[in-house]
C-alpha cells in the first residue's frame, strides 16, 4: 500500500491527499461517517492526520491515523509534533506506528505551547522538525538515535516535512528546503498556494533546492502543493493578514469582498468558484496537491470532482 502511495507520488501520476483534524474528544467515528458519506475516499490517494494544532488538544494523531487507515484500507500521513515530545517519546511512537504499517511520517516543528487551551501547558521542543527528520534517518538504517541496532528492523519509514508557500526573499525559504531534504526528506507540502506564478516559482525553487542538495533521497523527493479553499471573504483576509507564508492575490481579496456584499450564498459560490479554479490549475501544472478545509469533506470531495 505504502509503496503504491509514494510510487505515484513520485511519478506522472495525480496525487490528492486530505487533511482530517481529530476530534476533541474520545471517537473518531463521526469524521469517518462524513468521510463516507462524501465519497472522498475513493478519490484521493490518502489522507493525513494533524497533531494538536495550535497546540489545542485533539485525539491522539498516530492513534488517529491508524483508525482512518484501518477503515478506509488508504495509506495516512501521520503528523508528529517536536513541540509535545522528546527523542524517546518520538522514537518510541514511530516504531509503534510501524508495527500498525503507518509508515508516512509528516514532521512538524509544531505551533508554539502559548497558544494551547490547556493551563499552563509547557512544549518540549528539543529542536525543530529537523531532529524527527534525523530520528528517521536512523531508523530506516535499522538502528535508534544512538545507533543501537533496532530487533527487528522497521520497515521503511517516508519522511515529510513543511514548507511556506511565500516568502519576500524566496532564496531564503529554498534554503530551508534544502535543509529538510539535507535530512532526508522525501516530500516537501507547501501551505496554501493561491497564485499560478507562485506555484511555478516554488516548482522552480525545489527542482534547484533538490540540486544543492547533499541527500541521494533528495533526487525522486517530491513537492506537494497545499491548498485551503476559500469560501469566505473573512477567511481570505484572515489568511493573507494573519498568517505567514501564505500570499492570497488581491483580486481575489477584492473578488471574496464583493462577493460578501451580495450575501453568503454568493459569497460562498463566488468562493468555490475561484477555489476549483485554482485546484484545477494546480493539478494540471504538478498533479501533486494536499487539501486542507478543517474537515470540509463534502467541499473536498466537490473541488475534486
């Protein structure tokens, strides 16, 4: 399944993965019954799980994936935080997860504990998504973080890492690229892309990161362009303002603003309009895109037609 999953991701194939956000709360049971009752299983090539974020407690991620993968029979990326978790909490979970042939691997530095709804939460924080990125490295050679031989072996491990989408001084953000593939990376997922221009330049700069690159696994390593549909003007203002990495065009800003002015029936079909568009385009310049709707499933399973 795993080597089917990243075969396609690495080649001419279309490649669609989805983003599910556990629940706060003890079941996963009410996403999987929206899951199927989009259809959204049949269209993607896998999903992904998130872990805490904005350090906001959910169910367990692993656990998470694990679940989604069991029932759906679809390879899950399986998001691991460095900001909840040191070397041998991080070892111990990727092994576990192993054994359950959850074997994709996203590595997230993680959003900082001061934004957590827990009191007085405190993050680990070791170092960054780099040190899950190494601890994988050495797992895949059959041995822990302290080259101890591991008994048995865990079958191979695929590791992927975070990238923004946008940044002022775009070499800037190719060199941290080249870092995660430096570290074995073997997929990069932007956050959202909304520009056409922008999609081609990060394409441009990865196919040059993967070049500078000291890592023989950086030469097939993949670039998966991220979406977030856009259904409301808030939102798309929100986004450009508010988060970084991310550039949202001003005409679509000022298209989602009108649009507002008109109602939420027009503003949302203005949204989707202007969403697909996008989607399309992405599909057709790389084939190789990771949506994220906060569970939007039915929406998901609409955008790809």
């Amino acid at each position: 399944m795993f080597e089917t999953f990243c075969k396609n991701l690495h080649n001419d194939q279309p490649f669609i993965t989805v983003e599910v956000n556990p629940p706060h709360g003890a079941s996963l049971d009410p996403i999987i019954q929206m899951i199927k009752s989009s259809n959204l299983a049949s269209k993607v090539s896998g999903f992904s799980c998130t872990d805490n974020p904005l350090a906001k407690l959910k169910m367990s991620g692993v656990l998470s994936a694990i679940r989604l993968q069991q029932t759906f029979g679809k390879p899950v990326i399986a998001t691991m935080s460095m900001r909840d978790k040191n070397k041998l909490s991080l070892q111990s979970e990727v092994l576990g997860a192993n054994d359950f042939d959850v074997r994709c691997i996203l590595a997230l530095t993680g959003d900082p504990a001061k934004y957590s709804d827990q009191p007085e939460v405190k993050g680990v924080l070791e170092r960054d998504s780099t040190l899950l990125l190494s601890i994988i490295y050495h797992l895949n050679r059959g041995v822990d973080y302290s080259n101890k031989p591991l008994n048995p072996a865990p079958k191979p491990i695929y590791p992927f890492a975070v990238s923004n989408a946008y940044a002022k001084d775009m070499k800037k953000l190719q060199k941290r690229i080249v870092k995660k593939l430096d570290y074995g990376a073997r997929a990069i997922i932007t956050q959202p892309v909304y520009d056409l221009e922008n999609a081609k330049e990060l394409l441009e700069l990865f196919e040059e990161a993967k070049a500078l690159s000291i890592r023989d696994t950086a030469k097939e390593a993949q670039l998966i362009l991220g979406q977030f549909p856009l259904v409301a003007a808030k939102t798309a203002n929100f986004i450009n303002d508010k988060v970084p990495g991310i550039h949202v065009p001003k005409e679509i800003i000022d298209e989602m603003n009108l649009a507002s002015m008109d109602g939420a029936e027009k503003e949302k079909e203005v949204g989707f309009t202007l969403s697909k568009r996008i989607f399309d385009e992405m599909m057709k310049l790389h084939g190789k895109v990771h949506l994220m709707t906060h569970n939007r499933f039915d929406l998901c399973s609409e955008l790809i037609g």
